[in-house]
C-alpha cells in the first residue's frame, strides 16, 4: 500500500454496506477523526443517520424508504454546514471485493468501476453496494479523486497452494472461484504498527494478526505480506464469528435440501446470520453478553466461548505451516481488543508456541487497548493492537490524490 503523505490531508472515508453507510473524514496524516458517523436502516421505514462532531453526538432522521443517495446527499449538507467541504481532497472508498483484479489501492475510473462490477458476483451484498456508493459520492463530490481501497488486496500476495480449493480448475480459470481473503486493510495496518511497536522492520517479521469482531479472520503475514488467511471465496470461510458458521462440511448443504426441504436462501441465512456465537449461545452474537452469562455458569455460553477459542487457537496454529518462525500473535477487533478472557483462553492453548499471557498486562489491556501482553520471558509475544482501517484507507486515498 502507498506511502504516509508528507502533509496533512482530510479525506472522506466511505463503507457502503447493504443497508448502511459508515462515514469519517480523517487527517491522513495524524489519523484525527473530524467527523464521524452511521447512516443505518437505509432503504427502510425509518432511516436515520447518527454522528459524531467534536465530541457531540447528534442524529438525523430521513424520510421513509431513503437509501444510499440520500443518505451521501444529506452527508454532504451537513459536511457544508459544519465549513469541512474545503478541506476535502479526496474521497476513499472501501470495496470489500476486489477480485484478482486490484492488488493495490486505485483511483476510481471507467476501466476500475468494470473490474469492482465484476468482483462483485463473487460478493453481491457487498459488491452492489459499494457501486452505490461510488456512484453517489461521485456526483456529490464532482471535481474530488475517489480512490478504492480493496479489502482483498492485501492477500494477492497468496500463492496458489494457499487460495486455490481442490475443485475442478476450470471453476477458477473461468469463473474465479478461489480464496480472496478479507480483512486486509486491518491485518496490514497492525501488521506495521506492530513491527514498530517490537522495533523491527516489517520486511523481516513473522506475525499472526486475529482480527476478531462480528467477523473474524486470522493472517498469516511472513516478512509483511500475507501469506495465508482464513477467509476464502467470501467472508464466510474460516473461524467461527459472530453468526456465521465459519468452516463446516459441505455435505451439509445436501442434508439441509434433501432431508430438511431448506432453500439455497435459507441456508445462506442459517449459516451467516443464525450461526456463530449466536447459533450455540442462543442468547447473542455480542461477545460481552457471552461472557457475562459464562461467568454467570450458562452453560451453552461456556460452550460458545470454549468452540471459538479452540477454533481460533487451531487456526493460528496450522498458519506456523506457512511461516515456520513466528515473532508475534496480534489481537485486533472488537473482541480480540476487549476480550482479556478470550485472549487469555487462546494463549493458553498455544504454550507450545513459546506464548503465554502475563494477567496483569492482559487485563490492562482492556482499557489502553495496546501493549504487550505477554512476559519478558515468552520467545513469541502476545500483543493487542487497535485496529484502524479508515486511517488506511485516509492515507491511501490522500497519497493517490497528491499523485494525480
């Protein structure tokens, strides 16, 4: 990914999802966040955009059934209002999907919009999305460089025994049916911060990086470049999350159509919105919630909590195939920068390592949400690190505008 600018920028950072628009505009310099906010529930009865403006959070509420483009159209009055449009010099755009077309982040244009439409067969919820999103923001903000920053792209440096499945050939060369990997723009910022965090060149670091949340993928990152993930075709792949299923066996699908009469759609829903935590819980997707009625001795949520950090602690350890020597196991996400108990459960299974976890610096992570939580005796460290993936997609787009 491009370099940090060598001034400071503002740039307008957009997350288009199915329904909901995340928006900031952020120094790309020093990652200060001017303005920042949720436009949700789009396309419904009761859409609503919710912000944050020098410490006051306030709301707006939109008319029934508004979507993406009232919701930028709104944006853009409210960034009027508040005197930020002069310091706009881009706007960054992240697209969950894109292909092996973009391997890099890129300035929006004819040829770009075909590649992201093509990429986005192979995640259409999101895919869709995002064009929306580009298309809105480029007729509000005529005149300013958009720039795609691709959540796949830190992966392309994947060889093919790593995306490839054991599928016909064909399904790839013809229709692109491979493992893209998700996450990028997170695993590739704590990966940096991390070596500097270590006081070691990226190029000759070895890391794992959990980033856990909603959603949860582990990055095997040998000398700074992703060498193996665990999200695949789509972000469904892999670890168990929040609802979705992660890794199951795929004679499953036959068993639900044949002997459960389940439709393709309602697989598609069991397993990426009724599964996860939330499915062997049956109480929530939050991990806090989870954690308290395990404490509490519900047993189904000491399951839940034990399935995902066994899956987690198995994953991470199958990535030392790839890397052979490992510097540091990065916990990043929601969970993975909140969660003392699941970092601790993890490092726990994964002794063998050269890991432990030193409990005081662990549960002094929940409140400064980085540092090393490991003892000055472990051969490989535990470290939490924040994420901050609109920063990436800040610099980015700042760097490519300055080029262009």
């Amino acid at each position: 990914m491009p370099s940090q600018p060598a001034l400071p920028r503002h740039v307008l950072v957009l997350n288009c999802g199915s329904s909901s628009l995340k928006f900031a505009i952020l120094d790309a310099l020093t990652s200060e966040e001017i303005i920042s906010g949720l436009a949700e529930r789009l396309g419904s009865s009761t859409p609503l955009i919710k912000y944050k403006y020098q410490g006051v959070k306030k709301q707006i509420e939109l008319e029934a059934n508004q979507a993406h483009g009232a919701a930028i159209d709104t944006l853009v009055a409210l960034i009027n209002d508040h005197h930020l449009a002069d310091h706009l010099i881009a706007v960054g755009h992240r697209v969950v999907h894109g292909g092996e077309h973009f391997t890099q982040s890129v300035l929006i244009d004819d040829d770009v919009i075909k590649g992201i439409t093509q990429a986005a067969t192979l995640a259409p919820l999101h895919g869709h999305a995002n064009l929306l999103g580009i298309s809105s923001a480029q007729a509000s903000f005529k005149g300013l460089p958009q720039i795609a920053v691709f959540d796949t792209a830190f992966h392309q440096t994947m060889e093919k025994t790593a995306y490839l499945y054991a599928l016909p050939y064909k399904l790839y060369t013809d229709y692109g049916v491979r493992r893209y990997g998700f996450h990028g723009t997170s695993h590739f910022y704590v990966a940096e911060q991390t070596a500097k965090l270590l006081n070691q060149s990226i190029e000759h670091s070895n890391f794992i990086s959990a980033h856990l949340g909603n959603g949860c993928s582990v990055c095997a990152i040998k000398n700074g470049k992703s060498v193996d993930t665990s999200m695949g075709l789509t972000p469904l792949e892999g670890l168990m999350m929040g609802t979705r299923s992660g890794d199951i066996d795929p004679g499953l699908f036959n068993f639900l159509t044949t002997q459960l009469d389940y439709s393709a759609q309602q697989i598609d829903d069991l397993l990426n919105k009724q599964s996860g935590l939330l499915g062997i819980s049956e109480l929530s997707n939050d991990c806090r919630t989870i954690e308290e009625a395990a404490v509490a001795g519900n047993e189904k949520a000491i399951l839940a909590l034990d399935m995902f950090c066994y899956r987690l602690a198995k994953q991470i350890a199958a990535f030392m195939v790839p890397l052979q020597r490992l510097d540091a196991l990065i916990f990043t996400g929601g969970i993975g920068e909140n969660s003392d108990i699941i970092r601790a459960k993890v490092i726990a299974q994964l002794s063998f390592l050269g890991l432990d976890c030193d409990n005081t610096a662990n549960l002094a992570a929940r409140f400064s949400k980085q540092g090393i939580i490991s003892s000055t005796a472990a051969n490989v460290k535990a470290v939490v690190m924040p994420t901050n993936e609109e920063w990436v997609i800040a610099l980015d787009a700042a760097t490519i505008a300055q080029e262009h």
